[in-house]
C-alpha cells in the first residue's frame, strides 16, 4: 500500500461516521502465574496478578473504529445489571454515542471472562444472553434504524448469534442504509447467511464459509466455489473470506477475485483480529477506498491484531508504520501539512524540541548540507519547509528550478539531519510556522533577524530565531555559472 494515501485517509478519519449494531458484551481477562498444581484436585492454581475489562463483541469492533480517529454510534440491547452499566460506562470513556443503546430489564449483559497465565490461556467462563429480543424491544431497534441511519457514512453489522440481530433488525438496517446509498458491512454468525441479503460486503472466515456452503475449503478451487455459493445465495455486493495464514480473497459481483496474502508476523492470539477486519474496512470503505483497497488495508490491520494478546485495538500509527516497512527510502519523511501536524504535537508532548527551516534547496550542495547539520543541533527535530515549483519559479524566475520539487524532496529527506519534508506552495513559509509552532526557526545568516518572516509568530509564544551562517561560496549560483563557464564554448 502507498504510505501517504494511508497517512491522508487517517488525517481525515475524524470526519467518518459509523453506525455499529450488534452483541455487546465485556471482555474480562484475569493475568496471572501458574506455578503450581492444586491440592484439592489435578488442576492449575493461578495466581491473579492484574485484572482488566475491555469491550468485547461487537463493543470492541467500536473500540478499533474510534481507535482508527473515526465517530461512533452504537445500536444495541444491554440488561438493566452491572455489566451493562458497566459497558455504558467504558464507552463514554471512549467518547461513543450511546443514545441507540436500549435497555430489557429482563436481559442478561453477556460477560466473558478469561484467565491467562504465562500468556496462554487457561480457561474462559461465559455468563450470557441468548434470547431473541422481545418484540416491543425489537420495535424500538427497527424503528430508531429507519429513523437514523441517513446520519452515517457507514453502517456495521457485528453478529455474535447473541440475539440482537434479529432477522427483522437485519432487514431493517440493509434496507434503510441501501435506500440512501450507505454501505452495510457484516459480520456473519450460524450457516444461513440468506439473512443477509442485499449487504454490500460480508466478512466470514474460512470456517464460517464452509459451514454456510458445506464445502471444504482445501485449496483456490474449493475456495472459489465456496465463494461463488455464498455470493450467489445471498445475493452481495462483495465478500471477503478471511483465511488466517493464507491471508484474505475478496470476490466481486462482477466476478473478480483478488487474493491479498497474509502479512507475516508472529502470531499470539487471533481472538478479534476479525472485529479488526471489519473496523478497518469500514474506515477505508467511507473514506473513499476501492473494496480491494480497503481490504488491503484491513490486512495490515488483522496483521498487528493477532500479534496482540486478547481483544485489543490496532491504531493508526501501527498501521503507518506497518506499511512504511515497505517503504523504507527518504520518502517516509515526507509529509503533507495535515499530517505532519499531529506528528508534531504529538513529539512536542513528548519533550521533543522542533527546529525549522525553509528554502528551494535547488541543486542540492556541500553548502546545504552543512547549514541543515548545524539547524539540526539546534533541536531534536528538524523539519523542512521545501519551496514547490511554482513558489520557485515566482521567488527566481521562470527558468527555476533546475530540479522538480518531487526529487528536491527526495534528496533532502535521505539526509540523516532532516527529519520531515513538507512542500508549501506560498511565498513564504507563513502558514506553516504558525501550524507547527516550531522552538526555533532557523535561517541563513545572510539574512537579519527583522527579515525572517515568521519571526513575531515564533517569539510570541516563546520560541526563539536562530541565524544559521552558509559556508562561504557555496551557492546554486555559483553552481550554474561554473557549468555555463566550462560548457558555454562546447
């Protein structure tokens, strides 16, 4: 995947809405050490050491979307006990609309609880709901759906079979969302997957799939006709088989099937690695992505997930940098203006000192570097403001620059002193000093402290200019009158 396509959909992922309705339940996970047999009977003693209560089912398919900066609202059924107050309050803590979360005193909220020792687990107790929804419960579901759903960018079904998603909460949700244009992503429960019909992608896994079909998958031709089955019967848009170490397929209504092998990393746990899938997706899905995009990108994703131990969130950060490893040259310094931004509030939370500096950097020379070294030992971080072409060709003429803005880019970011690259197409770097509020903005010394645009913005809220000197000669300048010099007469 292009690293800067995934760093601009999360620079804009707060502006996506989604809707997630399904089977909320708390995860609780008790860690402890298991050193020793129990005397009472042949089994393991655990020690606790450290409880925790995350959001598990379709809660945690909402924690991977907030996680990923988009807004979430959530539709559901919890009982009037400690664990759905429990729950409710774990998602304001997480900033989740809950105002579609209704409650049936007479509903039991589902709570699983695991107890890991030496990061294994022993053993999971379930206390949970099952039952369909009573009919003036699922009334209210049905109508808020209908009511709402135009509000959203997307909409996600997490099914976990526990009696929220009812055949007409299904129905009621797909037909809304299609009515108005909006995608339905789902993640299937049991083998009749006809319930379903009309959603635009389903998310089973490879077992999921075989149970629906009742063909074993054991290799692509197998695995095609599984596909072709489920595409046929329920009548979808898309579907994207999740195969764990053989990685994803996504097969289309027009009858394409790409196959996006799995990212090789070490595997703990697998548990939510789907609700990541399905978090991911939809995030790509609303941001614009092709479904074989937004399923690459939900690869990624699954690939961070399933290195995690239990139910955990996969951020954007982890995902960028999962992609940069294959994108490992200068351009991983360069960053657009939305999405250096965060990076570098980010970096002054953490005590980080900001130095910058400006320029058209054309021909890049000895004199350069030597400026951009001692800029660099003024802070921890260095960042670029790089003229573009036009902001050139209006600062030097017309037959400026020599070299395009791209590879200026390029070469300026494989130099260790830099550490970010951003292009400004001003005349001067303004606007990007008063957004990055920098410590210290350095300049050449052929330039005097009244001349330094920025410079009222920086001192205000107490920066500081420092005034870099140029090795002596050292000039584009000189550069291109030297190649006229020896080259004019030939």
């Amino acid at each position: 995947m292009d690293r800067t396509v995934v760093e601009k959909l999360f620079a804009h992922s707060a502006e996506i809405r989604s809707l997630v309705i399904g089977d909320l339940m708390l995860d609780e996970y008790l860690w402890g050490r298991a050193d020793r047999i129990s005397p009472e009977a042949p089994v393991q003693v655990v020690d606790v050491i450290r409880e925790e209560l995350r959001l598990g089912g379709a809660g945690n398919v909402v924690h991977n979307l907030a996680a990923l900066g988009a807004q979430v609202s959530v539709c559901s059924v919890v009982g009037d006990d400690q664990n759905g107050r429990e729950l409710l309050g774990q998602f304001c803590h997480h900033h989740i609309d809950t105002r579609a979360i209704f409650q049936d005193p007479e509903r039991r909220t589902s709570r699983k609880t695991r107890v890991v020792a030496s990061h294994q687990q022993i053993v999971r107790i379930d206390r949970e709901s099952r039952n369909a929804l009573p009919a003036a419960v699922e009334q209210q579901l049905c109508l808020w759906i209908a009511a709402h759903v135009c509000e959203y960018s997307v909409v996600v079904l997490s099914d976990y079979n526990k009696g929220v998603l009812t055949p007409a909460v299904i129905a009621a949700a797909i037909s809304a969302a299609s009515a108005v244009g909006i995608p339905v992503l789902v993640d299937p429960k049991g083998t009749d997957f006809t319930r379903y019909g009309g959603a635009t992608l389903l998310t089973p896994n490879r077992k999921e799939a075989e149970a629906a079909t009742g063909i074993p998958i054991t290799d692509t031709a197998s695995l095609a006709q599984a596909g072709a089955v489920i595409m046929k019967g329920v009548g979808l848009q898309h579907l994207l088989i999740t195969r764990s170490e053989e990685g994803m397929s996504l097969f289309s209504k027009d009858g394409d099937v790409v196959h996006i092998p799995t990212v090789a990393r070490e595997v703990f746990d697998v548990s939510g690695a789907g609700d990541t899938v399905l978090a991911a997706l939809a995030v790509g899905i609303a941001s614009g992505f092709s479904m074989a995009e937004a399923a690459r990108l939900a690869n990624v994703a699954a690939g961070i997930a399933v290195g995690k131990l239990g139910t955990s969130v996969v951020t954007p950060q982890e995902i960028i940098d999962a992609v940069s490893l294959d994108h490992k040259d200068s351009h991983t310094k360069i960053k657009s203006l939305d999405v250096l931004a965060p990076l570098i509030a980010a970096e002054k939370g953490r005590g980080k000192r900001i130095v910058f500096t400006n320029g058209c950097f054309d021909l890049l020379h000895a004199g350069h570097v030597k400026y951009l070294q001692k800029a660099r030992n003024l802070g921890d971080l260095l960042i670029l403001g790089l003229n573009s072409d036009a902001s050139v060709r209006r600062l030097k003429g017309a037959k400026r620059p020599l070299i395009d803005q791209d590879e200026r880019a390029h070469l300026l970011a494989a130099l260790d002193c830099i550490d970010y690259v951003v292009i400004f197409d001003e005349d001067t770097p303004l606007n990007l000093i008063t957004a990055l509020k920098p410590l210290v903005l350095a300049k050449g010394g052929d330039y005097s402290l009244d001349g330094v645009v920025g410079r009222d913005v920086v001192e205000a809220y107490g920066g500081r200019v420092e005034l870099v000197t140029f090795v002596d000669g050292k000039s584009t300048t000189n550069i291109i009158e030297r190649v006229l010099e020896l080259y004019s007469v030939e």
